[in-house]
C-alpha cells in the first residue's frame, strides 16, 4: 500500500511538474534548456513537507516556511517562477562553485542539477532551524551532494572560495564586500538588491574596482537578517483600530512633513492623466523611484480603499514623489473601447498640481526614452570610499559599504535632468 501511495504522488507531481515548466516557459521566465531540464528534474513538492502537492507546483506561489511573533514571514520557499527567472540570470555552468545565500532547498538543488556532479553547491542561512529543515528536505529528495551550512549573509562563505556565482535569496539592502572578495575572476552575482524601496534581482560583475548590471528583474524577497538587515521606516499617514491603514514606506534619510501629509490625504485630491499607456510597469516604477527627488511608496489597507480613502493602485504600493506637504501617487484607468489602460496620478496638498504635473511628466518621459529598452537602467556599485568626482552621473545612493549609482545613458538628453544628485539611504 505504501509503494502505490507513493508511487501514486510521484506520478501526480510528474504530471503537475511538467504543467508547471510549460506555463513558465510561456511567460518566457524559463528561456534555456538547461534550467528547463533541472525544473523539469527537481521534486519540488519535497521541499514543502505539509504542504498540498498542488500548492507547490503552482509557479507564482511562494510558501512561507517561518513566522516571527507577529506573524512575518522570516523565511520562505521562493515562488518558481522568479527562482528560474534568476538561474536564467546567473546561469550556472557544469563544474561551476556557487553558494546560495538563503537555504529552503529546492533552488540549492536546482542549481546542482545545472553544475553537474563536477560542481559545488553550497547553501547558507543564518536561521539553526532552517538549516536543520532544508538538511531534511535534501536528504528526502537524495541530494546530500548539497552543502547546507550556517552563517550571516554579511560575511559570505569563505570555505571554498572563490566561487563562480554567488546567488541571493533574501532581500538584500547592501553589496557586502566578502562577496566581491570572494567571487572569482569573470564571476557574478545574482541578487535582489532594494534601492529607494524598490526591489530588482539584478546581476553584477566585474569591471574594474566596481560591479556593474548586465540584467535587472522585478522581485520580492524575505528581507535579510544578521549583521546586513536594514529595515524600511513606515510613516503612518491614517491610523485605524488595527494600526496604521495608511503608511509611506521610506529609506532615506530626509525630513518629511509628517503632519501635512496627512492633513493632506484627507483633502480633496487632483487627478491628471498623461496619455501613457499602463504596462512594463515594473520599469515605469523603477524609473520613477529613481528620478524622483523624494521619494517613497503609498500602500493601504483594503479597508481604506473601501473606505474611497486611496485609490485602489495604494494596495500593492504605489510609487509616491513628495514635496514638502504634497505628494502624488500612480494609477490607472481603463481607455473606453479599448482593452488598454491610460496611466495618471493622484495628488494631495498645497502643491498638488505642481507635484502632479512634475510625476505626469516623469512618465511622459519614459514612455518617449525608455518604455522599448530592455535593459533601461544601468546599475553600478562603488565601495564606500570612492570620491564623488570619480563616480559616474546618475542617481546616487549611499549605503553602508558601498555608493550605487543608477543612470540611463544613452538617451537623446544624455542622462536624466537628475544627474548628480545624492539620495542617502543611511549607514
């Protein structure tokens, strides 16, 4: 009975597998054979022990592995499709060394099926009790080959440098520099990188004494822990019985009109729509994010949308240029006739038509340089102690080890009018 049980789940999980690495090679998030063949491999349903088989094979769904007391999530198996989308990002090679930073399991194995029996595959996690369950889960799925160890994210794994790749799987808010020191000549790094808010898995390697991007791809990860953690500040802007309903998510260091803001957001608001058509959002808001002088992004909950409080564009974080007691947010509304949406902006307070205005033509900007580039940006990290006259232009934002600068070359300007200017995120 046990054997036809069993044999009965690896066919539905075969079945279910194979349905999964079709849909995600027609959203073009599988694009090469080998990381088609390892998803096609990997028992991914082995790795989410409790879980409903079909749960792990839907491909957009990640599943929290861990909570903390509040109930956030500390760690988590990544949804598929942004794990293949990284691999087609780093692609490992046959005999290639490479760490992941952020140990559930299944990428660890998907990236040693792609290095061979000829590679190394290490996975790293700071967590004792999430080491302890992706050793489980590898020994259940017969990849022991895998090394699981524990440590902080900050200072890399030394043991076995310098790798091939090194491959991220927790929010990360800085480059550390034992990654750079121990990535190997001509290697790269694949990592989900947060500049002003914004997350991108973004790949970098050498060039000189910096990285520099060759790809960058919407994300969203479990923020890391240990010595790397940097949180995000919420600004509540209306409250509610159940904490704040309302809240500005910010990193920089600036001062803000806190109260006018929200004097503000219980104002009317004023509404333009710039004739821009509502898609590539994901590289509409990265270029908003990163031209905006302040910066930050509205989210709500359902209960202040329901309540005509926000619009509905602030329940999955809407990216927000602030001036002063003004500030101005992205939405979108369906073209009549037509299955296409026009992008606009909501804006609150004293300056809300300039604030406005200067946001409809930020986008009216993108659409004319940007919207048909793939990469767009360009993104480039420092170490910290490089002189501002040796930097590029661009958008330059300060952390703790290291000056990332963010630009578009190549456009009939030259470089955004915002060349130049120093966003701080902190130390």
């Amino acid at each position: 009975m046990t054997t036809t049980c069993s044999t009965s789940t690896a066919d539905a999980a075969s079945v279910l597998r194979e349905a999964m690495v079709r849909e995600l090679r027609e959203w073009g998030a599988i694009r090469s054979e080998p990381v088609e063949q390892a998803a096609l491999t990997v028992p991914r349903h082995l790795f989410a022990p409790g879980e409903p088989i079909e749960a792990a094979y839907e491909p957009n769904k990640p599943l929290v592995v861990k909570r903390d007391e509040q109930g956030l999530a500390l760690s988590s198996l990544s949804a598929t499709h942004i794990q293949v989308v990284m691999l087609e990002q780093a692609r490992p090679e046959p005999g290639m060394r490479v760490p992941e930073v952020g140990s559930g399991g299944y990428n660890a194995v998907l990236i040693a099926e792609m290095v061979g029996e000829s590679g190394t595959v290490v996975s790293l996690d700071i967590d004792a009790e999430i080491v302890e369950r992706a050793r489980d889960c590898l020994k259940a799925a017969g990849y022991e080959r895998v090394i699981v160890a524990r440590g902080d994210a900050e200072y890399g794994y030394a043991d076995g440098a310098p790798w091939d790749r090194i491959i991220v799987t927790a929010g990360a808010w800085d480059i550390p520099p034992a990654w750079i020191e121990q990535l190997a000549p001509g290697g790269r790094i694949v990592v989900p990188l947060r500049m002003r808010g914004l997350t991108r898995s973004v790949v970098l390697e050498p060039d000189g004494d910096h990285l520099v991007s060759t790809d960058y791809h919407l994300c969203g990860f479990v923020p890391m822990q240990g010595a790397g953690r940097h949180d995000q500040r919420l600004i509540p802007l209306a409250g509610g019985p159940e904490g704040p309903e309302v809240g500005l998510r910010v990193e920089e260091e600036q001062r803000l009109d806190v109260a006018g803001m929200r004097k503000a957001l219980c104002a009317p608001a004023v509404q333009r729509w710039s004739g821009v058509d509502f898609d590539h959002v994901d590289e509409l808001d990265f270029f908003i994010g990163m031209s905006a002088p302040v910066f930050g992004v509205l989210a709500a909950r359902v209960s202040a949308v329901d309540s005509g409080l926000v619009d509905p564009a602030a329940k999955r974080g809407a990216p927000t240029l602030i001036r002063g007691a003004s500030f101005a947010y992205r939405t979108a509304r369906p073209v009549e006739g037509t299955e296409r949406y026009e992008t606009g902006v909501i804006a609150h307070g004293p300056e809300a038509v300039a604030v406005a205005d200067e946001y409809v033509e930020l986008l009216r900007r993108w659409d004319r340089d940007f919207r048909h580039r793939r990469p767009a940006a360009r993104i480039e990290v420092f170490p910290a102690a490089t002189p501002t006259s040796d930097l590029p232009k661009g958008r330059l934002i300060e952390k703790a080890h290291s000056r990332v600068v963010v630009s578009w070359p190549g456009t009939r300007e030259g470089l955004l009018r915002h060349t130049g200017i120093t966003h701080r995120e902190g130390t």
